[in-house]
C-alpha cells in the first residue's frame, strides 16, 4: 500500500463511486471529501453506497467556491486523513470526481516506486508563468483578495484598484518562495506532512488565505521548502481553453488520451460511456510503457483553441460578432465586384460567366432585391433574394453567399444605384476584386428618351453615389484588389484594360481579347456630358473628353470601341 488517493467531489456522485471504487479495488486507499454545498440527503447516499469498502473514507466537509481558500482547505482535511488512517502511503495523488485513470494503476504504482522521494507538482515561480489568462501573476502575493471574483466580482476589482492606489503590499512570510502550478499533484508523504505539521502553518495559511486562486500556489510553494526533489509537472493531464477553463474530455477523445501516456485526465464529461467503461477495465490489452508526456497533443489542444479563439475564416457565430479588426477574415473566399462594366456591353454577364467560371450574378444589391445567377429567387443556404432582409445585414449577406458556395467562386455586379452600406465591408476585405468604371452609367443614360431634368437629376444623383464608391477605394486600409479606370480611360483600350484583369482572375490568356462582347454605342457621350455640365451638373468622374463635344484623342483604338 505505498499509493493513496485524496479526491474532491461535488458533482456526478455515479461516476466518482466508480473511479473511487476502482482505486480501492486496487488496494489504494481513498478519502473523498464532499462539497459542503452538497445537500446533507444527497451526500448522505452517496456516502451508504461506499460504506462496504473499507479503503474508502470520508473527511470532514467545507463548502467550496472558485477561486478561495476553501479549496486548499479542502484539500488540507482530506490529506491529513490520509496521512493519518493509512500510515503504509508514500504518495499522495489529488484528483477530482471528474478525474478518469488513463493507466493501470500498477503502472502508476510502479512509476512512484521508481521514483520514492520525487514530487510531482508543476511548480514555477512568477517570472516563468505565461499561461495565466485574465488574472493576476505577482501581485496575487503581494495584495488582498477577501472578496470573491465570481460572486462580487465589483468589490473584486474595487478593491485591487484601492491597494494599488494607496500602494499597498503584503509581507510574504519568511522561507516561501511563490510559485504557481496547476492544482493537480501527487506528492510524497514526507513533504506533504511537513506542510501540514509546519510549526508556522497558522501564519502560512493565514497569509495564503487572502492570495488570489490560492489552489494554484499553496502547494506549489511549500512544496519547494520542503522537497528535496521536485518534477515540476503534474502526471494528470488537463487542457484549459483560451478563458482559462478545462477542456472537457468526450468519448471521441479517446485516441488522444491514450496518446498523451500520462497516469489521470480530467475534466471527463459524466455521460463519456465509452472512456469510464475502457479506461476502468485492467483487463483491456496493455500498452507501451512510456514517459507521461501531453506534449504529444498539444499541437491538437493549439489547434482547437485557436479555431475556438478565432473561429474559421468568413464564418461568423449568430451568437456574438467580433469588434472591427478582430475578425478571422471577413470573407471566406476570393470573390469579384464589377462595377459599370454592364453599362457597357451587352449580355456582360454571360460573357463573364463563361470567361471565368463560377457564378455570376447581377446586380446583388440592386434596389428591388438580389439579383441571384439564373433569376434563382433562394441561394445556398436559404438565402432569400429579398431586398429588405438583405438589407438588414448587407455585410452578413455576402459573407453567408460566399460560405454557403464555398468552393465556387462567385462574381456579381455592382454600381452606384445599388444599396451602397456594403462597400467598406467589401474595400477592406482582401478576398475582394473590384473592377470599377467610374462613370459608365452615363453610357445609358445618355440614349434615354426621358425628360432631360429628369435625366440631371438621376445623373446627379448616380455621380454622388459613385464619388462616395470611388473615395472609399482611395481610404487607407483598403485591402482589396482594385482596378479603376474612369469612363474615358476605359474606352481607350477596353481590350488591354479587360485583359490584365481577366489574366489576374483566370490565369494569363491570349495577348489580346478577341471576344469582347457587343459595346453599347458611346458615340454621345461627349455631347451628353456637355449638356449635364451646361445643365448645372458638372461631371466629375468620367475623366476627360474633348470639350468641344468629341472623345479625347487617345489613339486608333479609343476611337474604333467609341464607336
């Protein structure tokens, strides 16, 4: 009987009877100690159904809340019983009522034989500390902490601010060095009964009952006074996720508990069946006896922490929407923005479609609803073609599109008649490729038949939209990929202009574009923009165009696709 184990209970009473039961069934005696917050009747069954083990105690009960001194305390009662009841043990192994053996308990046996003085504690001092999550490192030795962070977390945080104000600092006793370590251990009996017989124990754990989470130090520092040799690490493995909370252990975990080698895991989910009913069997086949070492999963646990942490990219939680600049990517795939090209050329979607690939749409944005590829009224992931629930979150919209057709890349219009509260989204989002033409929309309006007040006023009213559009492209932190001619600069070569983008969407082609689509007539778009200016409406992004009512001159080309 050189092995013993203190276990802390205060939930799932079934699964720590069958994990207390196993321990004693292997000749290792066990106090458990119940939470005082367990009621009496509860406790009191649980209690009945271990009386016929006699390797089974139970110590006196305190109730315990995070954070506290009433852990250690805990801790304190239930050791000293063990110490006392069972003189043969000469380690002490803490684990929990979530706690699951991961190894034969002769393996462990035999290891803690090998090893007769060594304690194993995770046992480091302040300055090494870099797993503390939205806490304290020194300045839980040197302030006071009376109140607890969970339940008045306002006196919590008033009362820090107040030492620090004032400068106030605790004395830390002679001859402790603090440290910090993980709340699970297993010790040898000689070092754990000198810190519970120390002549100043009064002084030391009056001191350590005002440190904060006093669990993750108690031990971890007596142990360094009294140990002649100390392994600073636990032999149970225990994850914690980016809040500081343990990872919970399913039955599909299975293959990584028994990769990490090490003795005891926790947190095991109480319904895991398939862990309790594998790893409580000492007839399963054996395994490799090797060094405890979670090392070996932590590339796993770094993986899942950080997806938790940051999620997937372009996948957004209906829970909570990360701050501007926190997101794992706004978008989760490459996608293209067209925009004024359609005012151009005839059929230029059908073109694009069969030039790139993927889906084109319309006009996503436009006014009366999103104009899906194929008229398709509903899109992957029942998206709705409704312009008002598409407005409600324009950014959401596309983000949901672009994942729900992931895979395919998609490709939709855009222009300054369209629902413009996307743009921002779309100009820092490095996934996005716009292709704009600052202007184009002159092209149609320019063969209206509508009355010409009519027509200023719309042409008035596109040129703020698209100044907007354009200024936006030109803000610092615009991350996408952006090509933009205005209307003039476009029509002097609408092939090589077209050609560098298509090369850059598709991979480089032919030197020249043959196949452009028919061009819709611009022959009087000069004449058109002198009458806006004459009008009252001074166009502004169209570039330059003689101003004697012709295009500019700019070559052969400029003047063959003007007209």
């Amino acid at each position: 009987m050189t092995l013993g184990f203190v276990l802390l209970v205060h939930t799932a009473f079934d699964r720590a009877e069958q994990v207390a039961r196993y321990f004693a069934a292997n000749g290792c005696p066990v106090v458990v100690h119940v939470d005082g917050k367990v009621r009496p009747r509860l406790f009191q069954q649980f209690r009945d159904r271990l009386a016929d083990e006699p390797l089974i105690r139970f110590s006196r009960r305190t109730r315990v809340e995070w954070g506290t001194w009433s852990i250690v305390r805990a801790t304190q009662m239930a050791s000293a019983r063990l110490l006392k009841d069972f003189p043969d043990v000469r380690h002490v192994f803490l684990a929990s009522g979530s706690c699951l053996p991961l190894r034969p308990v002769a393996e462990l046996r035999d290891y803690l034989d090998a090893h007769p003085e060594t304690d194993f504690i995770e046992s480091v001092t302040t300055d090494h500390v870099t797993w503390t999550v939205d806490g304290l490192e020194e300045e839980r030795f040197t302030l006071r902490f009376p109140f607890s962070w969970r339940r008045h977390r306002r006196l919590f945080d008033a009362y820090v601010a107040v030492q620090r104000r004032l400068g106030l600092k605790r004395r830390i006793p002679p001859g402790v060095s603090p440290h910090l370590g993980s709340q699970w251990w297993c010790l040898t009996r000689r070092t754990l009964d000198s810190i519970l017989t120390a002549p100043d124990r009064a002084a030391i754990d009056s001191y350590f009952s005002k440190v904060w989470i006093p669990d993750e130090s108690y031990f971890q520092s007596l142990t360094r006074r009294y140990s002649t040799q100390v392994e600073s690490r636990p032999l149970t493995l225990s994850k914690f996720d980016v809040h500081g909370k343990p990872h919970i252990f399913y039955d599909d975990h299975q293959p990584l508990l028994e990769r990490s080698d090490c003795f005891v895991a926790r947190k095991i989910w109480p319904r895991a069946e398939g862990l309790y009913a594998t790893f409580l069997d000492d007839n399963r086949t054996a395994t490799r006896r090797a060094e405890p070492n979670p090392g070996k999963i932590d590339r796993v646990f770094s993986k899942a922490n950080e997806r938790r942490g940051q999620g997937r990219p372009g996948l957004y939680s209906q829970a909570r929407f990360p701050a501007p600049g926190f997101e794992n990517g706004l978008t989760c795939a490459r996608y293209n923005v067209f925009s004024g090209l359609d005012q151009l050329f005839e059929d230029f979607g059908s073109w694009l479609s069969g030039r790139l690939g993927g889906r084109v749409h319309g006009h996503l944005y436009a006014p009366d609803r999103a104009e899906f590829a194929g008229g398709e009224t509903v899109m992957n992931g029942c998206l709705s073609d409704s312009a008002a629930l598409r407005d409600y979150r324009p950014t959401q919209f596309l983000s949901n599109l672009l994942w729900s057709t992931r895979g395919e890349r998609q490709t939709f219009l855009f222009g300054p008649g369209d629902a413009q509260d996307v743009v921002p989204f779309i100009a820092r989002d490095p996934n996005a490729t716009i292709v704009a033409v600052s202007g184009a929309w002159a092209v149609p309006l320019s063969a209206s038949n509508a009355d010409f007040d009519t027509v200023k006023a719309e042409a008035a009213r596109l040129q703020r939209a698209e100044l907007v559009f354009l200024r936006t492209l030109r803000t610092p932190g615009v991350a996408a990929r952006v090509h933009q001619w205005t209307l003039a600069d476009f029509l002097a070569d609408p092939p090589e202009r077209l050609r560098a983008v298509m090369d850059e969407m598709s991979g480089p082609g032919p030197r020249r574009l043959t196949d452009l689509p028919a061009m819709r007539d611009t022959r009087g778009i000069p004449d058109f923009l002198f009458r806006l200016r004459n009008g009252g409406v001074k166009p502004l992004v169209m570039g330059n165009f003689d101003s004697n009512g012709t295009i500019a001159d700019r070559g052969p080309a400029a003047q063959r696709h003007a007209g």
